[in-house]
C-alpha cells in the first residue's frame, strides 16, 4: 500500500528458470487472463487505490516489454474491475468488484 501507479510488475515463471520480469508500468492488477497467445490484464484502479475520484480502471492488452509501455487500453472507465474471461471474441469483465451486492459483468467485443 499505496501500490504506486506503474509499480506493478508481471513475471514470467518457467519451471527450473529464475523468474523475470515480462512487463512493466502497470497500476493495481487483480486479473490476468490469455484470449490465445494475447495477454490481458485488468487494473482495478489506474491511478491507484488513493485516487480521490474511485476505483476506476480498465482492461488492458499485455505486451512482454520492460519500457513501461507495455500495454494498450482495450476498455476504460470501469467502476472497480476486477477479472476477465473470454469467449467468442469478446471479454467479460466483471466490475463493481468493491461493491457488496451491485458487481455485475459487462461484455466487451475485441473485434
């Protein structure tokens, strides 16, 4: 805590390997999820969990880079997302993860 802006980091484990490091500048993830060979991941807060205006982050596609641009905003705005799932060329992200009874799941076409 307060889990910095950009501080979050994906690893890449392979059995018998050293970790490393597979991509940077990413902000409070809570889900990742591969759509084929893409990786997505989901920030529940992309100007971290301090942010006077809320929990609100975004679906984001992976790319393996060290620069801290490895990412691309799939979908924005979302109200505390937190996981992802895919099928039939579309994410399902479910939001309103802080919520006790009003999370839901929106559907998002990657065409």
């Amino acid at each position: 805590f307060p889990f910095i802006p950009g501080a979050s980091r994906i690893w890449r484990v392979v059995p018998g390997h050293t970790p490393t490091v597979w991509a940077t500048g990413l902000t409070n993830v809570t889900g990742l999820a591969f759509n084929g060979k893409k990786l997505y991941a989901v920030q529940i807060a992309d100007l971290g969990l301090t942010d006077p205006g809320g929990p609100i982050g975004s679906l984001r596609r992976v790319f393996p880079d060290a620069s801290g641009k490895a990412s691309k905003v799939i979908a924005g705005g979302l109200f505390a997302p937190y996981g992802v799932a895919f099928r039939h060329g579309a994410a399902y992200v479910s939001i309103g993860a802080v919520l006790p009874k009003d999370g839901s799941v929106i559907k998002v076409p990657l065409g």
